[in-house]
C-alpha cells in the first residue's frame, strides 16, 4: 500500500468524515479505516497495524486512551496521536501517560492535521498550540515558585448569556444548534462567540473550548 496508513477513530459522523478528507488530501497518507467506536477500532488493530492510531478520547464504548494502551500493550509499530476537543491537563497527561505521541485538538485546518501527522511519522511530537501555552505558562510559573498551577487565575467576566453560550459550543453543538436551544438568532450566537473569543483572548473554537474548561468557565 503507497503511504503511511491511518486508522482513524472519531465517534460523530461529521467530524469523521472532515478529518478523513483531511487525511485523504495529502498524498504521503492513506486511510486505512475510519471508524466510530472503541470496537471497530478494536477489529481494525488486530486486521493490520496502521503506521499512525489518530483517536478521540470519548467514545460511545469505550476510551480512545484505552485504545492507544492496547497499541503499547501489544508493542505494535503504531504511532497513537489524540485529537479531541478535551484540551484539560487531566486528558493530556492522561493520554501522554498511556503512550500518545501527539495531542490535537480538532480544529486544525485539514492541511495542519495532515502536517501533524506526517511531523508525528518523521519523529516528532505534535502538540496543538494552545495546549503548549499552557504548559509552557505552567512550568514557568513552577520555574518561578509562584502559587500552584492550579490556583485560581484571573479569570474574564463572561455574562450569564455568555457563558449559556460557551456551555452549548464546548459541549459540541453547533451555533444553528445552540441558538435555537437559548431562543435566539443565529446572528446573536455568533455576536455571543465573539464577544467571548475577545475576553478568552482566543482566535479559534478549539483554543476557547481549552480555555473554558481551564479557567473553569463550564463544565462537561
């Protein structure tokens, strides 16, 4: 088979399919399977080892964490990379522990994913941007003997719409989904998410989801 080959574990349909295409688009990756549950992916890894295990962290049977145990377990030439939208230090250390050599969160440009894999394939270690901030921000913060990392920060005033708001779009939905949800327009969602990418000081849905759950701003 020409290309690295990538199993691809995403349990929403959608996103699945993004992130295939993404793959699909560079001519160094193949895709091997795409599935949606911890079992398929399961059948998968014992048919053949793909050369990177691209998983989310939540799945409907199970844990794409769990999966990348089996790949170690097994001591298959796979690579496992996570890509997610859990950007929280319990996920990423979580993952690192059990083997992964990449953390993504999913939303990348297809072009950037595919670079990331192909940057895990040449020997490095792709971490999303705002998940390298923090723990640059955290190992200085320990350099410098301040308070605990995980003290309370300043953390920005979000109003009570705000913040109903950032619950919807971290929990997944859509800004179609959330409005009509709050019983608003599309439009004022979409003033909402504005206004909380400026007070976040995020360009991007993946660095305010990773953000929100930092500060404590929601929970899942």
């Amino acid at each position: 088979m020409a290309g690295h080959s990538i199993l691809l574990v995403e349990d929403d349909e959608n996103t699945r399919t993004r992130l295939g295409e993404a793959i699909e688009e560079h001519s160094d990756l193949v895709l091997q399977a795409s599935v949606g549950n911890f079992a398929d992916a399961m059948t998968q890894l014992d048919a053949a080892a793909p050369a990177v295990l691209l998983t989310d962290i939540g799945l409907p049977d199970g844990s794409g964490i769990d999966l990348i145990r089996e790949v170690r377990t097994r001591e298959l030439p796979t690579q496992p990379m996570v890509i997610t939208v859990f950007g929280d230090e319990k996920h990423v250390v979580a993952a690192i522990e059990a083997g992964a050599l990449g953390y993504l969160l999913k939303d990348g440009s297809a072009d950037y994913i595919g670079r990331s894999i192909l940057d895990l394939i040449a020997g490095g270690s792709p971490i999303s941007p705002p998940i390298a901030r923090y723990f640059l921000r955290r190992f200085r913060t320990i350099d410098a003997e301040a308070p605990e990392p995980d003290a309370p920060a300043d953390v920005p005033h979000l109003t009570d719409r705000e913040r109903e708001v950032l619950t919807l779009i971290v929990k997944g939905f859509t800004y179609a989904e959330a409005a009509e949800l709050v019983g608003v327009a599309e439009s004022t969602v979409t003033s909402h998410i504005r206004n909380i990418y400026r007070k976040l000081e995020v360009h991007s849905r993946g660095e305010a989801v990773y953000e929100a759950l930092q500060l404590g701003l929601v929970k899942v």
